[in-house]
C-alpha cells in the first residue's frame, strides 16, 4: 500500500485531536476537581453517585426529624418533670391533714394550695413547643382547657406522631395528655396508669374542705400512683431520646462512610494528576515538533 503524504497528514492530524482531547481532560480534572463532569465519564461511577447521594440527602432529613423529635421530647421531659415535683408538694400538703382537723383556717389554707397544684398540672398539661401542644396529640386543640365542663376534659386527641429517624425506622415524639393526667375521660389508652390525677385533685379539694378523712385518706393512695404514673412517662420519654440519640451517632456514621465514598470516586488525586498533566503535555508539544518536521504543511509550522 502506497503510503502518500495526504495520509500522513491525516494521521498526523488525528494523532495531535487525540492528544488535545487527553490534555483537555486532564485539564477538565484539574478545573472542577472531578473524576467524574457527566454521566459519559463513567456511566458505572455516575449510578454509584447518584445512589450515594439520595442515601446522604436521606440522612439529611432523619437528621433533622431527630433533632426535631429531641426537642420537642425535651419540652415534654421538663414539664413531666415539673409535674413530677409538683405531685410531691401534692403528697406532702395532704399528709398534713390526711388524718382531718379541726383548724378551719389550715383546712381552707390546704384547700388553697390544692386548687394552686391542680392549676399547675393543668398548665403544665397545656405545655407548648412554638403553636404545638406537646401532649395533645394532632388536632391543635389545648388539651386540657378549663373552659369545658366540667373542667378540664381532655380535647386533644391521642394521635402518635411518628417521625422517620431511619429508613424504615419511626419514633413516635409525643405521649397524649390523657395517657398522663387522665382527665375526664374513660375509655383511653393509659400505658402509664389508670390514676385520674385532675379528678383525683379535685375529690382531694372536695374532701379537704369538708374534713372527709376517708376520702383524704383514699386521695392520698390515688396521689401516690399518680405520681408513679408520672414517673413511668418521664421513663419512656427518656428511652426514647436515648434511642434518638443512639441512631443519630449511627446516621453519623453512615454519613461519613458515604461521603468518603463519593470522595473516593468523585475527588481527583491532584499529586497524581500534576505528573500526568505535565506528561501529556510534553508529549502534545512533541507530537507538533515532529508533525511539523515530518510533513509539509506550513500551517504545523505555526502551531
């Protein structure tokens, strides 16, 4: 086969498309720091990227219902805490008459108190985190409001809300108010106890202020399982943070392992690039040298 000087020069010509085309890559890499500037460079690596990401946006977001569920269980464990304490000053307060009197002024005085503690659990029962009850389920509405009678029933509902924490894993963030102060309602869920704590307060306000030292007496009891009630709430609330707690150091993790992972494919090796970089452009600036020598074409020349 006759080798003529038109197919040399265009042997020439591809040899040099083919070398710009390598050093424009090498150059591409070096600009944008990427393996990897659209799907044609590895079509393999591209799918590896894709999913990687929609499972680091995924974690994004059960970072962020976590960190929503630990607040709005924090809320809930200090007014369970407040509820906590108040029931203690409730105990306290009765055992001082819990065998009756003949003071009227310290019966009145108790009385007082009792309806101040009832105030307290119910305001603690209305506890917000920003517009949203914390214990009166989904419906919006103020769970314990002394505007219905007889004051309060509950009125919120005892919807669970759930939040994703992990894929296929959900935590519920509230507990309904009527699980824990059982007011004026029979037929409810009641996981904690079955102690009415408001009705028992206010037989305690009846009984007090009229020396009934076996109803005193029966509050007392009620008062004590009440505040066990209260305890195994505060209990569940903090297992549960523990728990968010637990899976957020494991999304973490996770998150770490998939960005090393995108790194790893996605990152240019920069030390590695700068040596084939240099090479390739040698070997481009050769490549005219010669091209130029070996054929007549004087626009090479110029090159």
């Amino acid at each position: 086969m006759r080798i003529t000087p038109n197919i040399t020069a265009n042997n020439s010509l591809y040899n040099l498309q083919q070398g710009r085309a390598k050093l424009d890559k090498l150059q591409e890499l070096t600009a944008s720091g990427n393996n990897i500037n659209r799907p044609s460079d590895d079509p393999i690596g591209t799918n590896l990227l894709l999913s990687v990401g929609d499972q680091i946006k995924a974690g994004d977001q059960y970072a962020s219902n976590i960190t929503k569920a630990t607040t709005f269980l924090q809320v809930s464990s200090t007014a369970l805490q407040g509820m906590a304490d108040t029931m203690q000053l409730a105990k306290k307060l009765v055992a001082t008459v819990s065998s009756g009197s003949n003071d009227p002024n310290e019966l009145a005085n108790a009385v007082s108190q009792l309806k101040s503690i009832k105030q307290q659990m119910v305001d603690m029962g209305n506890t917000q985190l920003g517009n949203q009850y914390v214990f009166g389920g989904a419906n919006g509405k103020m769970p314990f409001d002394p505007a219905v009678a007889p004051p309060p029933y509950y009125s919120g509902d005892e919807t669970a809300i759930n939040v994703e924490i992990a894929k296929g894993s959900n935590s519920p963030m509230n507990i309904p108010g009527n699980q824990i102060l059982a007011a004026g309602t029979e037929a409810v869920s009641k996981p904690y106890g079955s102690t009415d704590i408001l009705k028992t307060l206010d037989n305690l306000i009846a009984d007090v202020g009229s020396n009934n030292v076996a109803g005193i007496q029966a509050g007392a009891d009620l008062l004590e399982k009440g505040a066990d009630q209260i305890t195994k709430a505060q209990t569940e609330v903090a297992s549960r943070m523990l728990r968010l707690d637990s899976t957020s150091k494991m999304n973490v993790n996770n998150k770490n392992t998939l960005e090393t992972i995108v790194g790893n494919t996605q990152n240019v090796d920069y030390a590695k690039l700068a040596v084939e970089l240099t090479n390739q452009q040698t070997a481009f600036q050769a490549s005219l040298s010669a091209t130029a020598k070996v054929t007549k074409l004087s626009l090479l020349d110029y090159i």
